[in-house]
C-alpha cells in the first residue's frame, strides 16, 4: 500500500507551477519535494477517512492545475 505519491511534470518549473494553482485551489493539499535532482509534488494519501471521491478529487484539482500551468485553459 502507498501512501505517498510524487508527481513531476516535463521541467522543474511547469512542476512548482502546477504545484502553485493546486494548492491556490485550496481542494486539496499537497507539498514539494525533490526526487533525484528533479522538482516534484508530494501528495500524502494515509488518512483512515480518504476515500474513492477524495482520490478523485485531487486528481481533478492535479488536473486542472497542470492545464493552468502549460496555459491549456
């Protein structure tokens, strides 16, 4: 089971962006990391409460950050 997830993006930059409007957002929470040398964000999933529509609800916040982010909307 794993609870912590790193996203990254094609550049260091497009990453702390869509990282930026996530948390802006405010529907979810989410921190910044660095895996290997490379930006990342760090969403934690551990919660006893988090559920199939929380899961859904971050992947849509993540989603339309990234659109925000690359100027896809």
């Amino acid at each position: 089971v794993f609870n912590q997830i790193l996203v990254s993006c094609e550049n260091d930059d497009l990453t702390l962006n869509t990282m930026k409007f996530l948390q802006e957002e405010g529907r979810c929470w989410a921190g910044g990391s660095s895996w290997f040398g490379k930006k990342v964000i760090r969403i934690s999933i551990c919660a006893w409460a988090t559920g199939e529509d929380d899961i859904r609800i971050t992947y849509e916040s993540l989603d339309r950050a990234f659109a925000k982010a690359s100027g896809e909307s």
